[in-house]
C-alpha cells in the first residue's frame, strides 16, 4: 500500500471511530439523556430501538454507492452524522436528540458499506484484511477510548457537550475525506464497470455465493448477539458482579475485540481469508459449546466470554475482508446487504437469546449460540465452494 492509501486508511479510522461513538452513545448514556430532557427512560431507549432499525435500510443505499460513487457516499454518511449531532446539541428536545440517534443510524449503514468497498475497490487482495482489520478497530476502539471520553465530557459540560464534540468531529472528517480520498471517475455503471442500481440487484440475485455468505453473517450475529444480551445477567446471578464489576467484564470484551481486529490485520492475509473466516468460524462454534464448562468460577467464565468475542470478533471481520471481492461490480451493494443481514441477525438474537435463558439457563443459550454458529459455518462452506474468484486464498 501506497503512503497515501494509509492516509486514506487513517481518515477512515478516525471516521468510523466518531460513527461508532456516536451510535453506541445511547445505549450507555440513556439514563443521562432521560435526565436531562426531562422525560422517562422509555422513550429514550424506544430511540435506540429506532437507530438499530436504521440497519435494516442498508440494501437500499448499498446500490447508491455503486451508482454515485464510494466518496460521494462517505460524504453524505459523515454529512448526515454532522447535521444530527449539532441539531441535537443546539436544541435541547426529545425531538432533536431523536433526530440525532436516527441521522446517527443513517449516517453508519451509508458510511460503513462505502469505506468497506472503497477499500476492496483500491486495496489488492493480499492487503486486504490488513486493511479492512485496521478500519475495524475502530468497533472495539468506540467502546474503549470514544464512549469514555463521552463520559468525561459529560461530567464536564452536560449532556449536550458530547454532541457538540462528535459534531464538530464529524464535519472535521468530512474536510479531511474531501481532500485525501479522490473523486469517483466512473460512478455510473458500464458493460464492466459498477452497475446501476437494477443491475446491482440482478447479480446478488444471481449468485448463490452471497447469499450463503449472507446467510452466514446473519447465523453468527445471531448466535453471538443470543450471548451478547444475557452475558450481563449471568454474571451478575451467578457470581454477584456489582454494576462496576461488570463494567470490567465490558471492557475485557472490548479488549477482545480490539485483539481480534488486530490478528486479521497482521495475520489473515497470511493464513488466506478463506483459511481465516473457516477456521475462525469453527471457533466459534466450540467456544459457544464449552462456555457452559466456564461457569464454575468466574475467572473461567471472564476467559470463556473473552474467547467468544475473540472469535467471534475475529471470524467477522475476516468475513467482511473476503466479502469485498465476491461481487466487485456491486461492492457496495454487497456490503451493505451484509450489514443488513448482520442487523437483522442482532435482533432475532436478541430475542433468542432472551427466551433461552428464560428456559434454560446459560446451557441453553449456549446451546442455541452453538447450533446457530454451525449453521452459520455451514452457510459460509456452501457460499464459498460456489464462488470462483481469480483470487484465492
């Protein structure tokens, strides 16, 4: 890679970094926004529920990006997030902040899919889970250093202050991707070059491959997300975490998958994506089914969740560095409809999740989680024996 191309790969960092902040913000900070509009905690979280929805839109702006260009697409996301962010912070309502949490949701299913193929389009293939790794960080990055920071300034000016900053951020970004990442030549579709928005449809259609792979996305987000919304309660029923305790075991998550970002970056090129995403997968698919073992103590289980989201982590984002080359005439399409499939697979999960450990306990999500991630892996094997690419590995 180029000098430039790391620039580019930088501004996209910190991009996604404000993004990422400024989703998770109000699952965090609920309670802090109910408190200072003024109004209950349920209208707040109802918000929340909303800006997880937003996910489900991705197919339709997937095909704009390959229509218009990955740049012009960045743009408008990080536009969107600006617009959001200040709006919520220069009118203190439920209105405005419910503008924000929406345009915040919006301005990720635009963004991400566009950085993803942005990446695939100008990254070559033996680069590429370097590259995607390094932009993906910025996940476990917005938990670890972004919704800290957003405490610290909400101690020190108020609920609004965050909102001022993630905006002012935003419009940063939005000069910064302006100047280093080029112009799209050719954003209209050709015999050989993007399709337009009806022939970036027909060929999702027309491949099998996607659609395994999407299925695959879909399967492991839901097995991960089933573990993700009880991990907490099992924690705290089974050995009496306190509420700072258990924010340890948060941040131990995020260091997992911190550590998972950084692996793909330095060693799935090396291994081959597709040696990467199977392997990782069927890891998975074994630290779900011995999780039940690490409930004897909680040192095993704090090691039994950080293996899950290693994994999990891990598989997902080497995934996402093949997905970028299945359909190149429709990157965009494509990334975005995975990240569709993975917000569809978060919210079955969730409920899975909740009704399983209602009925058996962590045995039984774990069950589910197992199950869910071999179908999941199964998907991922029939998607990749039909897909041909003259890049292998």
């Amino acid at each position: 890679m180029t000098r430039h191309l790391l620039w580019q790969l930088g501004v996209a960092l910190v991009a996604r970094l404000v993004l990422n902040t400024s989703r998770r913000m109000p699952y965090t900070f609920a309670p802090t926004f109910s408190r200072g509009l003024g109004v209950p905690l349920t209208p707040i979280t109802s918000l929340i529920a909303i800006n997880q929805a937003t996910g489900l839109l991705g197919p339709v702006f997937g095909p704009l990006a390959d229509r218009w260009g990955y740049r012009f697409m960045l743009l408008l996301g990080l536009g969107l997030l600006a617009v959001g962010m200040l709006a919520g912070a220069a009118f203190p309502s439920y209105a405005a902040l419910a503008v924000a949490v929406t345009l915040a949701g919006l301005a990720k299913i635009v963004f991400d899919p566009a950085v993803q193929a942005y990446v695939g389009e100008k990254v070559p293939y033996h680069q590429r889970g370097l590259a995607i790794g390094l932009i993906e960080t910025a996940w476990a990055g917005s938990s670890l250093v972004g919704i800290p920071l957003v405490g610290l300034l909400i101690d020190w000016g108020g609920w609004q202050a965050p909102l001022w900053a993630l905006g002012g951020l935003a419009l940063l970004s939005v000069g910064l991707v302006g100047r280093l990442i080029p112009g799209d030549h050719h954003p209209h579709a050709t015999s050989g070059g993007r399709a337009s928005y009806g022939q970036a449809w027909r060929r999702v259609k027309r491949r099998p491959a996607v659609w395994g792979m999407l299925a695959f996305t879909f399967l492991a987000c839901l097995a991960n997300d089933a573990v993700f919304v009880i991990y907490a309660t099992w924690l705290e029923s089974g050995f009496g975490l306190t509420v700072v305790a258990l924010g340890t075991a948060t941040i131990a998550i995020g260091v997992a998958e911190l550590t998972a970002e950084g692996l793909v970056a330095g060693l799935a090129d090396r291994l081959g994506l597709r040696r990467a995403t199977t392997g990782g997968a069927a890891l998975v698919v074994l630290s779900y089914g011995l999780l039940p073992l690490a409930a004897h103590s909680l040192p095993l289980a704090l090691v039994g969740l950080f293996v899950v989201f290693l994994a999990f982590e891990f598989s997902f984002v080497a995934a996402m560095s093949l997905f970028t080359e299945v359909l190149p005439a429709a990157r965009g399409t494509m990334m975005a409809s995975n990240l569709a499939a993975a917000g569809a697979g978060r919210v079955v999960g969730a409920l899975v999740g909740g009704v399983a450990w209602l009925a058996a306990g962590l045995v039984g999500v774990s069950v589910v989680a197992a199950f869910a991630s071999a179908l999941a892996l199964a998907c991922l094997i029939w998607g990749l024996s039909r897909w041909r690419s003259k890049s292998t590995g």
